[in-house]
C-alpha cells in the first residue's frame, strides 16, 4: 500500500500499481483507513478504569504509572497463583508479525504464562487440510485467470477477498464457469453463472454426493489417485450411500444440479476452487473441508496451473516463528515447563470455570473479545468480574477496552515497523512508519520490551530492536524465503516467495509430494460420516421447534470483523437482520420493524430487513458490530455458541438456531 503526505499528514492511501495482486486497488474497508487513523476515537494516552467494568469511565495516567501497574498486579498474581493465571488473548487484528506475534509472546513465555489457542477464525479448516494434505498451500490467486471451471465455496469473494475477483472476471472472459455454493445470495453469488443456496452445515454431505457420481461415472483421475492418494477404496465405498436424490434433501440443492455440477467439476480442466471460512464455522466443518478436499484431489485438479483449490496461503510463509517467538524460554519461567492452553473461543468458560490456577488476569491486544467471541453473555459475565485483572493495549474504545482495568493506547501500521505475510497470495511486505505517532501511542512490541524489563527479565532477546526481530524471523533456511531478506524488503517492499521461478506459476501437489507422513493426500474416509448439526433444520428437534430458523453472521461488506465498529455506517449493517419474505410474513414482520431474535444463549434487538438474497428458515445478522452502541449492549455473538467444531477447536459460529419475534410498539 502507498500513502501521499502531505505537511505530515497522510491525505490518501493507494495500492500499488506495480503489485501483481493488488494491481493498485484497496478493498473498501481499507480505503477507509486514514479516515479511522485520524479518528477522534483514536486513544492517545495511557489510562485507568474508575468507572464500573464496562462503563467506560477512565482517567489518564503516566506511562511509568502504568507499566509499573501492570507488573505489579502480574508479579502479585504469578506468586499467589501461578503464572498460568495469567491469559494473553489476541488475535489478528495486526497481520503484522512483530506485533502480532513477537516480543508478545517472548514475554508470556517467559513469564510462564498459560498460551492461547488461537482457534477464532480458521483452525478447523487448517486443521482439516492439514490432515489431508499435510502442506497447507494453494494455488496462486493469479493462476486463477486460468481456470477453466471456478467454484466458489462458502466464499464470498467479491466481499471478502476482493483482489482474487479481477482474475476470475478475467477467467470468465476466456469462457470459464463460475459456481457458487452458499446458502445467502451474496454479491458473489448474484455475479455467478449458478448459485446453489444450500442448507447452513450440510456441505460435507454434498461433496459426498458429488464424489458419488464422480466414481461412480468413473470421472476420476485414476491415474493420480493411484500415485498420490491413500484410501481411495475407502472413500468410494464410503460416498456408495450418498446418492444424489438422498443429499438433494439434506442439502435443499436439487439431485439434477448436483449430478450437472459433479459432471462439468470433473470434466472441465484446469478446475479451481476457492473454499473460504464459510463452511468451516459448522459443526461438521472440518470434514467438510476434508471432503472438499478429497474432490479436488480425486479429479487430479492439482495438476493444472488454475486448478487445485484454496483455502488459504499461510503455511507457504516459511518463518522461524521458534526463533520469533521463543517457546523455549517456558524453560526460564518458574514452572520449567509447557504451559497450560486455553482455547480462545472458549473464553467465556475460561474466565468462568476453569480453576486450577483460576484466571486471574487477562492482556488483550489485536483483538476485540467482548464484540467478536462466541457465547457473549458468558464472555461478558467473566470479563465483568471484579477479581479479574485486565489490560488493553487498543487504538480505539472498543467494547472490550471498557472493561480494562488499565488501557494503553496503541499505534497503527502507519505509525510502526513490521512484516506482513499476506492473506491470500504469496508476497510479503515491510512497511516502515509513514507518520509520526499520534499522541503517546506505543506497539505492541515496545509495551511488552518494557514490561520485560519491569519484570526484570534479562534475557538478550528482550533487547530485539524491530529490524533483530525481522532477521530471526525470516532465517528459517526453507526454500521458500531464499533471497528474502530484510535489504531486499527495504528496497522492494514486497516481496514473492521463492515458491516456483520467477515467471512460472506455482503448482503445488501437481506431482504429489504432499506433506502428510504418506506423502499422499489422506482422502480420510473414516472421517467423512454426515450427520447434520445439531442445530440446524434437521438437528436437534426440541430446539428446532423452540428456534427454527437457522442464523448465519457472515462478515458485513466495507468491514473488518469489528474494526470498523465506530462508524454509524456500519451500525446500520451490523445492526439489521435479513430474512425472506416468506418468514417474515408468517412472523408478521414488515420491513424496518425492530425485531427480537433470541435463543437460550441470549436475545438481541435489531432492525428487520426483508431481503430476496435470503431463503426460507436462514436469517443472517452481517457481523460484528461493537455491542456497547447497540440498544441492548450486545452484538449477534449474544446468540452464537461456543461448541466447537469436529477438528481444530473452532468455534461453530454458524451452526446456530433462534427464533425472531417482532417487537412490541
Ligand atoms: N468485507 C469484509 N472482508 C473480510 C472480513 C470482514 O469482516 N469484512 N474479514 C476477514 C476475515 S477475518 C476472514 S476470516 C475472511 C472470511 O472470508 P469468508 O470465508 O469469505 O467469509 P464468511 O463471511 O465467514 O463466510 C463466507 C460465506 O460462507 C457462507 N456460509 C455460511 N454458512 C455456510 C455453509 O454452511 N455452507 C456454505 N457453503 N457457505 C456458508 C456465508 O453466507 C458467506 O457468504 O474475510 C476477511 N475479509
Ligand atoms: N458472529 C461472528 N463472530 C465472528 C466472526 C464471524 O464471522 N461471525 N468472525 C470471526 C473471525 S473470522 C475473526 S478473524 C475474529 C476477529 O476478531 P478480532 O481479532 O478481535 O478482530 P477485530 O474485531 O477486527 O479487532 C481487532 C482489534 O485489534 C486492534 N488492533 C489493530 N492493530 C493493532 C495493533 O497494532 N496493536 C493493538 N494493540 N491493537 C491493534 C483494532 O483496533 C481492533 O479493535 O472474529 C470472529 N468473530
Ligand atoms: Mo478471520
């Protein structure tokens, strides 16, 4: 990204033209930077509550105040507790990784801290393609302009990953198909060739159908699943059952549509898909995306440049993360050892429940827990307690900074040195600060070196400047990061992975070579059983008759999960629920009515939008707003749940049921 300065103010944020991906566009929501950058939301300097938890009401205080504070209180918890009592919780709110995951997590490690499960977003679908494939890499967004068939699922690509869409419009003027398969008509699917609204949570049991009629036709590469495969015979038995006609209803998609797409999936060469977080966030999510997974791999799309599938880039970012972020020195802290793991969408019950040592204090950073976790009420019922000790290094006055008991005011990617991997291509980036600070902010890697060193920790490596950090971390020796280095990043600001020559595409698995212990893709059969959530329309049937209608919180377009959340714009998105006409009707519910949803984890009052993208028994509230300026404090996670998923300890964000009344006058 670029910006003009102008009297060193930044007037305007551009792609650059020259990057191969990004083309010289923003997304929407990036666009919107600076006008947050230059928010009167912006905290400038550090503060303590003296308000009730929640309330918002702070006075400033000094930096040495607050630091001294800080590891005061840890000190004092790590002696009567343990240092286990003590949680980080943070997610990707940076992609940096120096302040993402760097001097932060040297710190908690040191200390003997308990360590995060980092679960939020995309572990189950990592987990699941991590069992199959071993290497969780994909082809390259550009390759996708080669495709001849594209399938798009549980992706909404013209909203969420914009900069991918130019090559599929590309594609598509060299004749290529593009299907969708998502249960809301988003702006993705309206632009489609086909749209397939399926049932919320019943993917696996489509992609078993289609891989019925694939062996059963006989479509598959037999060729490929004889090299590079383990359980193919497994797995034909296995989708024997999962006749088109059985799946047709489990699904709502018609048994002639998934024959027709069965057919030209596997039959038109080079075939890409583009799996997102959609279909993960379910009960079933990660042999979901197993199975998905399998079908790719069954068809031999690897082969092609513009085939394959892609879920996600990351694990092609070779890094020494040991080196980033220190797990030996566990070893130092007082307890020797491995510390305990909490997962991040439980924190409602790790704040609640777990004992042994109980959660005593809590340091938030890079993320918003009180607006984005699962089971809200929970969440906020533990972050109310007046024995919690809790620290929030934010930029703006989030949900969650309300209840700091000391808040420090943190700079932005303008504002500090780091290294972003990407999400969805294979180029890094260095930026260097752009602006001077605002006020007394301060990243995250310089609050956690000079809490270090209040707590008397000597190791060197709390010494790092910001450029020692990025040498350690880009010194893995794989080959992926062969001539990327720090020189290189400071003189071309981004960087392509060494993944394949300069100028030819990246073709990962089109000769196997998968990173499983086999080294053939596990097609992971066993694991490929249909049963649908529990709740959704054919789960649990007490529930169902209580709550019928099935809730999906996908991500509100021109938004960033909560980081927006301070813009009325986005209230209005982030504040509505979308339902057809038909439910409406039989709810007697008119365009614009407030309107309760409820279920036994919670209720909300919301605004209601009569939607023709939305089919019978699926409403979607777009997520998330900031829960303190909605009318009852809360953000659709007061009705999403903290079930996991089957792989990976995710949270089942969209396997949620309620009901929705309209509200009194
Ligand atoms: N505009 C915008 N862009 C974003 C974000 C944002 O908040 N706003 N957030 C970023 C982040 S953190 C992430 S992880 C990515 C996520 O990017 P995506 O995975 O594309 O986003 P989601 O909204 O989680 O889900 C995608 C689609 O899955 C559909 N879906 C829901 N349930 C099911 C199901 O059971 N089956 C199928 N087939 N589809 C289902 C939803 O209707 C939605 O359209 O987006 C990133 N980009
Ligand atoms: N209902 C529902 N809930 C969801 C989802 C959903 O689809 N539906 N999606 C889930 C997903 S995919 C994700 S990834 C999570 C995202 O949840 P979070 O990771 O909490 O993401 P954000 O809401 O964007 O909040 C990030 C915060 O980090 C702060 N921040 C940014 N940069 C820095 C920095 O350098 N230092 C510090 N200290 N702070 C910084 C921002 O100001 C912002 O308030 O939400 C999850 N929650
Ligand atoms: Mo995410």
């Amino acid at each position: 990204m670029l910006v003009r300065i102008d009297n060193g103010q930044a007037v305007s944020l551009h792609g650059d033209p020259a990057h191969p991906v990004t083309r010289g566009f923003l997304c929407a929501k990036v666009t919107q930077y600076l006008d947050r950058q230059y928010s009167p939301h912006r905290l400038l300097y550090p503060q303590k509550r003296v308000g009730a938890k929640g309330e918002g009401r702070f006075a400033r205080i000094s930096w040495d105040e607050a630091l001294d504070t800080i590891a005061e209180r840890l000190s004092g918890i790590a002696q009567e507790f343990g240092p286990e009592a003590i949680l980080p919780y943070s997610y990707a709110g940076t992609m940096g990784l120096l302040n993402g995951a760097g001097m932060d997590r040297r710190f908690f490690h040191r200390l003997g801290a308990s360590r995060l499960d980092r679960t939020i977003c995309s572990s189950t679908g990592g987990a699941a393609l991590t069992a199959s494939l071993g290497f969780r890499y994909a082809p390259e967004p550009e390759q996708f302009a080669n495709a001849k068939f594209i399938l798009a699922w549980g992706a909404n690509i013209h909203g969420t990953n914009v900069h991918l869409w130019p090559f599929i419009v590309e594609a598509r003027r060299k004749g290529a198909k593009l299907v969708v398969i998502d249960p809301v008509r988003t702006r993705t699917a309206a632009l489609a060739d086909v749209h397939l609204a399926i049932h919320p949570g019943s993917d696996l049991a489509l992609a078993l159908a289609l891989m019925h009629v694939i062996i059963a036709e006989n479509l598959q590469d037999a060729d490929y699943v004889a090299r590079y495969t383990n359980g193919f015979e497994q797995l034909a038995a296995r989708v024997r059952e999962w006749t088109p006609s059985r799946v047709a209803d489990l699904t709502g998609i018609p048994a002639d549509a998934i024959v027709t797409l069965a057919r030209e999936y596997a039959t038109t060469k080079p075939a890409a898909i583009r799996l997102n977080y959609g279909i993960q966030r379910s009960e079933r999510g990660g042999a979901a995306v197993r199975a998905v997974a399998a079908l790719a791999t069954i068809t031999g799309s690897w082969k092609h440049a513009g085939g394959g599938l892609q879920l996600t880039t990351s694990h092609a970012f070779q890094f020494n993360t040991a080196a980033l972020e220190r797990p030996d020195l566990q070893k130092a802290s007082p307890l020797g050892r491995e510390t305990r793991v909490v997962n991040m969408s439980k924190l409602g019950e790790a704040l609640t429940e777990i004992t042994d040592p109980p959660v005593k204090a809590m340091v938030v950073y890079n993320s918003n827990p009180a607006a984005i976790a699962p089971n809200q009420n929970k969440v906020l019922q533990g972050m109310r307690r007046d024995d919690l000790f809790t620290v929030v290094l934010e930029q703006l006055q989030t949900d969650t900074a309300d209840y700091a008991d000391i808040l420090l005011p943190s700079t932005t990617f303008l504002e500090h040195t780091d290294l972003y991997r990407s999400y969805g291509h294979y180029f890094m980036q260095l930026a260097r600060p752009a602006l001077a600070r605002t006020g007394e902010t301060r990243s995250n890697v310089e609050v956690f070196r000079a809490l270090a060193h209040r707590m008397g920790f000597t190791d060197h490596c709390f010494n790092d400047s910001e450029d020692d950090m990025i040498r350690q971390v880009l010194s893995s020796g794989h080959k992926f990061m062969d001539g990327v280095t720090l020189e290189r990043l400071d003189r071309e600001h981004w960087v392509r992975l060494n993944i394949s020559p300069a100028g030819e595409p990246f073709v990962p698995f089109a000769e196997g070579a998968f990173g499983t212990p086999s080294s053939k893709c596990e097609l992971g059969a066993d694991a490929l059983d249909y049963v649908p959530p529990v709740e959704s329309r054919f789960g649990d049937e007490k529930l169902r008759q209580k709550y019928p209608l099935e809730l999906i919180t996908s991500k509100a377009d021109n938004a960033m999960n909560s980081t927006f959340g301070y813009r009325d714009t986005l209230d209005a998105q982030t504040g509505s629920l979308h339902l057809c006409a038909e439910d409406a009707a039989g709810r007697r519910i008119s365009a614009g009515d407030r309107v309760r949803a409820f279920n036994d984890r919670g209720s909300l009052t919301l605004r209601a939008e009569i939607d023709e993208t939305m089919r019978s028994g699926v409403v979607r509230i777009p997520a998330v707003r900031w829960a303190k300026r909605a009318e009852d404090g809360r953000s659709a996670n007061a009705l999403t749940s903290d079930h996991l998923t089957d792989m990976g300890g995710g949270p089942a964000f969209f396997s949620c049921l309620v009901e929705v009344e309209r509200c009194a006058d």
